[in-house]
C-alpha cells in the first residue's frame, strides 16, 4: 500500500536527522574529553586490547580491526587517519598515539599503509582513559547491541584545550587550536582556587595558543576575541631570520618554523610557483636541510641574489605564501550533546566540572567495593572468633547450603570476638556494626566462609584478614570524607593537575607578541591631511580637511554631526601618517596612528574613543602632539592647569605599552592642559584664563625623566587657572580668542633678553620656587593700547606673573584659548552646540595686548566657543631635523 508523503516534511526531517549526526557522532568534540567519536572509539579499542603506554605495540591493522568491529562500523580508511593524525607530533601537541613505523612527516609525505605500521597508547592517553572500569561514566550499547561503550572518557588529561580539535559539522565548525599544558593546569588550579577569577585573571596564565610547529602569533585582539566571546581570528607567522651579506656571500633568509598545518613541501612548491611566476624576484633557489635526526624538522634556506633587500623579499614571503596566514578560532563543542561556543573560563570549568562528577563516581563506586569486602571480612571475623564451632559446623553438615544455614545461627559472643580478633579490630568491627552482646554471620558471610580454604583460617591467614580489616576500614572513611565536601574533591583535582603539569608538561614553543603583522599597510594609505575631532562625550573620528568650507569673518559656520548635547572638546589637523601621541588629563599618555582612527562624515558622530584607545573611566584627552617620527633633539613641553611645565626628551616617549605610560605625574587636583612640541631656542608663551600671559625660554625648564612632576611656569592670581600654552613664532602674531566670540591678534614683539640665572638647578620634585623678575606691570593695570610695550610679549623668567594678554570683561567673557599665527593661516573655531566655522586670520584685527578684541564668530543665544584650532599643512620635517 503507498502512502502519500509531504517532499518538503520528508526532506526537512530527514536532513535534520542527518545533520544531528554529523553534528553529535562525528564532528564535534565533547567539551568533556575533547575527542570526537571515532577517537574515543580508538582509544577504548586499544584499551581493549591491552596496548597501554608500558606495552609493546600492536599492529595498527589488528587496531582498526577491532575499533571497526566493536564500536565503530565505518570504512577502515577514516579510522587510520584519526589514529595517524593522534599519532603526528606536529598535528597534536601531546599526541595520544605512539606510532612504531612511517606514520608521515610534517614535511607533507603520507603514512605507510596500515599493515605495516604499530601502535599503542601514550601515557597522555593512559590518563583520559584512568578509572574507565570503575563506573565513571555512563555507557551505551554499541551500533549492534553485542558491546558497550562509553559516552565519555573520564578524562583527567584536559585534552580540548591541551591538544585542540577541528571539525566541520552540518551548518557550523570548530578550530580549537592546542595550548600549553602547564598554562591550562596553572589556570585550571587558579580557578579551583578562585572561582571568581576573571578572564584577564586567566589570560595572564594562558596568553594564548601553543601549536606544536611553533611559530609567531601577531598581535593579541584576535586571541581576546576567541578567549571572551568563543570566536576570532589571529594572524600566524613562520620563525624566520635575515642571514645578511657576509664576505661576498649572497643574503639568505632561514625559515625553522612553520605555521601550524603547513608542510614543508608545499611550501617550497608554493613560493618556487611565485619566483616562476615573477611576482617575487631576488630568489635564487631554495634548498631543504631539514632533518629531524638533527633535532630540525624544519631548516628552509630561500638564497638570494647579490643586492636583494631580504627583509623586502621577506615580507613578500609573508604576503603571498603560507609562511603567514590568518587561523580562524572557534571555541565550538558539545555541552550536553548540544554545540556551544564557549569562552576560556566556561572552557575550563566545564572540564572541572566532568572531573568533579568522574571523581564523585569513581570515589562512590571503590566505596561500594570497599564495604562490600568489608562486609565478608567481618563474616571472617566471626569465624576467627569462634574457629572450632565453624570447623565443627562445617564438617558435620550433610551439604554446603545446611552449613550455611547453621552458621546463620551461630551466635559469637562479643567478649570472645574481642580476645579472638584483638582490641583495633572489635573497636572497628563495633563502628561498623555498633555495640552488641553477640555476633551473627549473614547469608553473604557464611557464603564466603564456606568457600574458605582451611588453611585460610590458620593463624598466619587470620592475621593477614585482620590487616586487611583494619585497612579498609581507614580507606572507607577515606572516602567518606572526600564525600563529604566539594573541597575535597577539588584538592585531588589540584593534585592531579600539579602532577601532570609536572609529569607531562615542557615550555611554551609559539611566541606571542604585541605586533599585529601589519606589513605594507602604510604603502596604501594616501598621505594627507585629515581634521581629528574627539567630543566631550568621547567620540573620535577623522574627515578629510575639504569637508569644510572656508567661510567669512563672523559666519555662523556648519553643524559638526554631534550628538545631542554633546560638543567638540579636542580639534586638530594632521597627516593620516603621523603618530599621535595622546596625553590624557591625568599625565597619561597613549600612542596611535592617524590612518588607525575610524574615517567618518562631517554628519557622522564617530566612534567611541574606548575602541581606539585603552582609556580608563576617568580618563579624557587633552592634548594630541601629531609627529613624524621619534628623533633626539627634540622635546615634549607639557603644562598643566596648576601653571607647573615640564620638559622631557621625545625618545622617553617612543615605546608605548597597550595600556599607556605615564606623561608626567601630577599634584592632586592638577591636571594636564597642553603639550608642544619643542627645540633648542624656542621660546613659549603661556595663557591663563583672566587674560593673563608669560614667555620664557624653553631652556628655562631643564629637560628631566618621563615620570617627574616638572617646575614652576607661571605664578597664577586667585582662581585662576592655564587655559593654553604655544611656542612663540618671532614672525607670527598670538591669537587669542573669547569665549563670547571675540579674539584678536597681538605681534609676539622683539626677543627682550631675559635676566640672567634662569633657575635651571630647581629641583623638579620639591616645588621650589626661583627668584622672579617681574615685568613692568604685573597685574596689567594701568595699561593703553597706544604704549609701545602692550605690542609685544616681554620675554621673562619662568615662573613670573606675566603680563595683561587680553580686557577680560563681560563682553567678550573669559579666554578659551590661544594659538600661533601668520597671515594666510586659517583657524577652526568649535562651539559647545557643536556649530564649527572656518575663518582666514587677516581677517582678524591686530591689537595691542591689553584689549578686548573683535568679533570673530556670531554665535546663538546661550552658546559659547569652547575650542580653537589652526589649519596650516603639517611640515614634514618637523622631527627629527632641528632648524636655526
């Protein structure tokens, strides 16, 4: 009879069915032992026939023979590879297979054929398999019913992370790359000790992955990505150095470490492909010394011609062969028969977890053992006590079940028990079955008792039942009390680990740095010149300079793309090539790339500066110093808003951790205001917030270490506070503007000589305070516009009072800031609503200092301009070459 069947239900079940397979019994590993199925089933087989670690080996026929017919019905073929690729110590990082015979090389050639091969477990594998037989873990019928096997091993090793897994299922995969054993034991005992440990915790363990080719990891996110959220990538990079040009002898580059996976033939073919091809010239042959008798299983030698750049050729190598590649983490695995993506931590705890339930099993199951024999020893006992009426019973019983009906019926007196057996073993024969005035045998005992020989009951057997007793009792309370608390459990579990750590484990071969592998990424890039914003609320992005227009003296300017209520803090121009070094308010500073900065609309708010740069919550930029390059003879000159200045060389700033380093180290309440880049000779001008302004000399300040407090610049008046710092330009003119949108420039004036003894012997640490020279009016009283002497800025000694720079009143309200200008320079002025307008600076008056300015931008009710900037092109020669 037909039955009519939906195609589309038949299908979709019968695909689902499928894909359940592939997914549980055949790709995925347990997260519990690591192995997939057809491993587990080689292992038990092997177990099976008895090829332990201290064995001789078998022949790997007999092996796939057994796997085939006991648990795993498949072709012989799938079988031998999974037990060549657990035998192949440059597939696994502690192979779980001793091969004896050809089993391949990493040089790519294949195995011989099974029949000629041998194996047997490696003491690795003697570990997962430990305690298999003491009902650990569950089994199941095999594929006909005839054979059990089990659904995991019990798994002490910690074979998923140690050794890793790959595996392609129905919809998804899983790469688990191998790591270092003593990291994952480290870390698993941190988190036996430390429930709570967090991921950095255990990343500072396992900084990450150890394949067993060796090799380089560039660069850390990729492996924060995999350890965090269960998936990421990592660029992996052969060991290889430049053998220079050495007396007449042409460069050569040596490779002696692989990436992980990749054979040493294909390799060779693959860049000999290349020189044929012509996309890499300069090679002039490759040659194979690799020889593993030697202890180097990878020795390439790629010769060179005379005059090739070998680091040029190298990086090629690096961009068009598998002498670098990108692997693709995927912490995927079975979680009770379901897949999951798992971080580090659940990783490892799902594994401490199994061992927990293996150890409570093992530890419930030697205890059932334990008071079993116990229960027949006491029978023994009984019978010691009273010998002569068990001999007497025993010899006048028809039959063997009569004897044991009569000794059912004994009864030994516990006084007898106790000269028999001695006091220790009453004592724990009276913990055992309590305090009784006679003793009877149960139908067990006095089955065991007439199962005795008599000489077993003679006085040397009788001793030796008694040490027994006596030491099982000590084994079951034993067991009883690691029962008794998870802490208990878990102190084996340390041990375990401490000893297979030590037993098994050797040093990290994979180095991991902090270079993300970048190669030609900067011949990419266009250099020029990008506008930088970073907003109040810490956005940061990057726009072309032609996304604005110039526009009018007093233009209301366009709308910036921030969000609501947020406003522009930080604004500046520089090459996308420049490095950034970026100075937080707290004496922090971090260290970037312009073209690294995420590229955004006018309209666009950016990104989070928490993506770009490792901020602390308390942190917010307040200075960005674009240069070219780290060069002696230049330096950094910081203020802060406290009024102290300090000069370090350039060079203490070219090494940047991932976390920052300190900039300068700050008095309580201080905080950074600006920092300029300076060189012998410059002279600069500090600016405060009531319109109050110094110069002196950059010699003034002695150039002192990265981490020191710095010195004196200007003697502040009550409540006020820095608001800006330049280096005077003897050609330029100083722009200060208002935040009321006012601002005027004033002609930096003649270099005034300043007094001698500049206080370079001020001791950085201890505040003191030179001796100050004033200028001719201190508090700027008095002063008019038509004195030749409000045209100019007096140079001074560090750590004066200054001069009146600016009329602070009412109308125009206090100074936001101050920059360095000539004529045909243009400025940027940013508002708090986020209003930006482009202005040229001819366009603003030049005044003496001691006025209020002109207005420079119409702004709307209640907004205020919050910061200023100059558009000029940045000038390449900036670092490293100092200029009279």
């Amino acid at each position: 009879m037909i039955h009519p069947l939906d195609i589309v239900d038949e299908l979709r079940d019968s695909y689902l069915t499928y894909a359940q397979s592939v997914i549980i019994s055949r790709a995925l590993p347990d997260v519990r032992d690591g192995l997939k199925p057809s491993q587990r089933r080689i292992l038990v087989a092997m177990n099976d026939l008895g090829l332990g670690p201290a064995s001789s080996t078998s022949k790997c026929a007999g092996i796939i023979g057994e796997t085939m017919k006991r648990y795993h019905p498949h072709g012989d073929a799938s079988i031998y590879d999974s037990l060549v690729r657990m035998a192949q110590d440059w597939n696994l990082r502690y192979r779980l297979v001793h091969g004896q015979g050809n089993f391949g090389s990493i040089a790519g050639l294949p195995p011989a054929a099974h029949r000629y091969t041998e194996a047997r477990l490696t003491p690795a594998a003697g570990e997962l398999l430990e305690d298999l037989e003491r009902d650990t873990v569950d089994f199941i019928d095999n594929y006909d019913g005839k054979y059990r096997e089990p659904l995991v091993l019990p798994g002490k090793f910690p074979n998923l992370l140690v050794n890793g897994s790959d595996g392609i299922a129905v919809g998804m995969a899983t790469h688990i790359p191998p790591h270092n054993l003593r990291e994952v034991c480290t870390a698993l005992v941190r988190l036996i000790d430390e429930p709570d440990a967090t991921l950095a915790d255990l990343i500072q363990i396992v900084p990450g992955p150890d394949f067993p080719t060796g090799g380089i990891v560039m660069g850390r996110q990729g492996i924060l990505d995999a350890y965090s959220r269960g998936a990421g990538k990592i660029t992996l990079r052969a060991r290889a150095q430049v053998m220079e040009e050495v007396k007449g002898k042409s460069p050569s580059i040596l490779i002696t470490e692989v990436p992980f996976q990749v054979t040493r033939n294909a390799l060779t073919e693959e860049i000999g492909q290349l020189v044929k091809d012509e996309r890499i010239a300069g090679i002039g042959g490759i040659r194979d010394e690799s020889s593993a008798r030697n202890g180097e299983p990878v020795r390439l030698i790629v010769e060179l011609k005379r005059g090739t750049d070998p680091h040029l050729v190298l990086n090629q190598l690096y961009q068009f062969t598998k002498l670098q590649k990108t692997v693709s983490i995927i912490m995927l695995a079975l979680v009770d028969g379901r897949p999951r993506e798992l971080t580090l931590k659940e990783m490892l705890q799902k594994f401490l977890d199994h061992r927990v339930h293996v150890i409570r099993r093992r530890t419930e199951y030697l205890l059932r053992e334990a008071k079993r024999r116990g229960h027949v020893l006491e029978g023994q006992l009984i019978a010691i006590a009273d010998i002569e009426n068990v001999i007497k019973i025993c010899r006048t019983s028809a039959n063997r079940g009569e004897a044991k009906t009569r000794l059912q019926g004994l009864a030994v007196p516990s006084s007898l028990m106790e000269r028999a057996i001695g006091a220790a073993a009453f004592t724990a024969l009276q913990r055992e079955l309590g305090t009784v005035t006679e003793y009877r045998m149960t139908e067990q005992q006095a089955e065991a008792v007439v199962r005795l020989q008599l000489g077993q009951l003679a006085a040397l057997e009788s001793d030796e039942i008694l040490k027994e007793y006596l030491q099982l009792r000590d084994l079951i309370r034993g067991y009883e009390t690691l029962l008794s608390a998870d802490a208990n459990i878990h102190a084996v579990i340390r041990e375990d680990l401490d000893k297979m750590a030590s037993k098994y484990g050797d040093s990290r071969r994979t180095e991991i740095t902090d270079d993300g592998g970048d190669l030609e990424i900067e011949d990419l890039i266009v250099d020029e010149p990008n506008v930088v914003t970073i907003s109040h609320e810490g956005f940061i992005k990057r726009m072309p300079l032609t996304e604005y227009r110039v526009q009018g003296r007093g233009g209301k300017g366009v709308q910036g793309g921030l969000r609501d209520k947020d406003f522009v803090e930080h604004f500046f121009v520089a090459s996308t090539k420049a490095y950034l070094l970026c100075f937080a308010n707290t004496g922090q500073m971090y260290w970037l790339k312009v073209y690294k900065i995420p590229q955004a609309a006018r309209t666009s708010a950016g990104r989070s500066i928490a993506n770009v740069l490792s901020l602390k919550p308390e942190e917010k930029i307040t200075s960005i110093v674009p240069v070219r390059e780290f060069a002696e003879g230049c330096h950094l000159l910081m203020a802060t808003r406290q009024g102290t200045v300090k000069k370090t060389d350039l060079m203490a700033y070219s090494n940047v951790r991932a976390g920052g380093i300190i900039g300068i180290t700050l008095d309580a309440g201080d905080d950074l205001i600006n920092v300029a880049l300076t060189r012998p000779g410059d002279e600069i001008i500090l600016s405060t917030q009531k319109g109050m302004a110094i110069r002196f000399r950059e010699s003034n300040a002695r150039a002192i270490g990265r981490t020191a407090r710095g010195v004196k610049g200007i003697k502040l008046g009550k409540d006020d506070i820095i608001v800006g710092m330049v280096v005077a330009d003897p050609d330029g003119l100083l722009l200060t503007v208002c935040e009321n949108g006012y601002g005027k420039r004033t002609p930096f004036g003649a270099n005034t000589p300043a007094p001698e003894g500049t206080g370079e012997g001020d001791d950085e640490m201890s505040g003191a305070e030179p001796e100050i020279i004033e200028a001719e009016n201190e508090n700027g009283d008095g002063e008019n516009e038509t004195d030749p002497s409000n045209m100019r800025y007096r140079l001074q000694r560090r750590g004066g009072k200054g001069v009146k720079d600016v009329k602070v009143t009412a109308k125009n309200g206090k100074v936001i800031g101050i920059t360095s200008v000539r004529d045909g320079d243009e400025i940027m002025l940013i508002t708090k609503d986020g209003m930006v307008t482009r202005s040229k600076v001819d366009a603003i008056r030049i005044v003496g200092r001691n006025t209020q300015g002109v207005k420079v931008m119409n702004l709307s009710d209640g907004d205020k301009i919050v910061s200023i900037a100059k558009v000029a092109q940045e000038n390449v020669g900036d670092v490293g070459e100092v200029k009279e």
